[in-house]
C-alpha cells in the first residue's frame, strides 16, 4: 500500500499570514501510461463532508480560491494557502488514487491563532 | 441539483450487519465509480472500495475483503454498502463518494452515514 505521510499535524496560522503543508508519498505517484501525478488535496470543514481543493498535483477545483495552490512531483507536494481566511478552518487531507488501495494522509488541522 | 443523498444513521449490536444506501440524484448512476470512504470519530479517511456503476463491478480494500459487499440498483440510481460482522471498531461515519469520470479525484461527496456499534 502506498503510504502518504504529511506535516505538520497540527498548523495554528494567524489569519492574513500564509500556510503551508507538506505530503510525502512511500512511492511516485506519477502514472507512466499518461505523465498524470495522481495526487489530490482535500478539505474538511467542522461538521462537513470532505470537499476537493486540488487535483492533480496543482489543479484548483471548480469554486476554489486562487489563495489555494499546489505543487509537487513524484513522492513529495505541497499544499499552499497564500493568505488564511476564517473558512479555511478545517483538517486537510492529501489522497492519492495512483493505485487501490487508494490512501490518504493522516490530515493536518489547521486552526486560527 | 447534483447530489448523494445517504440513508439515515444506524445503532446496530456486535455482530450485526448494516447496510448503508446512496442515491445518484441529477446524474447518472452508471456513468460512475461510486466509493465508500469511512471516518472513524476523531479519526482520519479510510478507503473501503469501490462499485463500478455501470456493470457492478467491485474492488474492495483488503481489509474488508468477505465482511462487506458493495451493490448498485440502476432502476432506483441507488448504490448500497453492506458491512457484517459489525464490531466497536466499526463505529464511524460512512461517505459514499462519487469518483470523477477521468479517475482523477473524489468530485462529490455525500454527506455522510453515522453506523454506531454498541452492546
């Protein structure tokens, strides 16, 4: 099973200030047949259901706020939030559909200090 | 509107089955992979499988390989997930998630299943 492994766990951000959180893959991510990386992002809000942010290493879903980005290759990526609002609260969470299993990361709780 | 409406929650005794149902409401059941993630209180994402919605095929994580079976009723764009054998453990909140037509990501979720295991 791939094993994705994130940091850090728990990320107290001042609100306006950027945050930034990291996603290490046990094995490359990237599809040899078609050059996809298949690693996504997502968000789950207090009481809520995940909802995706980024697919596709750095693809911004439909409705997501350009303060939200993604970068990465192969085994690591990174999840940035440019400046935190009040509604990005939440546990944020990498999943990777490579392979099924399919896995997710422990998740990262972001909270407003 | 788009949307996977769950049935509503579960108390169940150990050893107990439960099965958990999903509507496809505004889209097509059978052009889909539909999955089953669950959330244990307080605890992270768990993939359980998944059912091809067009020809019920299925995919199980290994974990509950012979404990749960995934099913689809085309006729009522209804897809099921029936886990057995229920234990404590079992004790979480269950998403069916539809999978995005180019198996890139999870595009809609829904909005979760609370099955409570409890003597």
């Amino acid at each position: 099973d791939i094993v994705l492994t994130q940091s850090p766990l728990s990320l107290p951000v001042t609100p306006g200030e950027p945050a930034s959180i990291s996603c290490r893959s046990s094995q490359s991510l990237l599809h040899s047949s078609n050059g996809h990386t298949y690693l996504d992002w997502y968000l789950q809000k207090p009481g809520q259901s995940p909802q995706l942010l980024i697919y596709l290493v750095s693809n911004r879903a439909s409705g997501v706020p350009d303060r939200f980005s993604g970068s990465g290759s192969g085994t690591d990526f990174i999840l940035k939030i440019s400046r935190v609002e009040a509604e990005d609260v939440g546990i944020y969470y990498c999943m990777q559909c490579l392979q099924t299993p399919i896995t997710f990361g422990q998740g990262t709780r972001l909270e407003l200090k | 509107q788009v949307q996977m409406v769950q049935s509503g929650a579960e108390v169940k005794k150990p050893g107990a089955s439960v099965k958990v149902s999903c509507k496809a409401s505004g889209y097509s059941l059978t052009v889909h992979y539909i999955h089953w993630v669950r959330q244990a209180p307080g605890q992270g994402l768990e993939w359980m499988g998944w059912i091809n919605g067009n020809n019920g095929g299925t995919n199980y994580a290994q974990k509950f390989r012979g404990r749960v079976t995934m099913t689809r009723d085309t006729s009522i764009s209804t897809a099921y997930m029936e886990l057995t054998s229920l234990t404590s453990d079992d004790t979480a909140e269950y998403y069916c998630v539809r999978m995005s037509r180019d198996y890139y990501y999870f595009d809609l979720w829904g909005r979760g299943t609370l099955v409570s295991v409890s003597s």
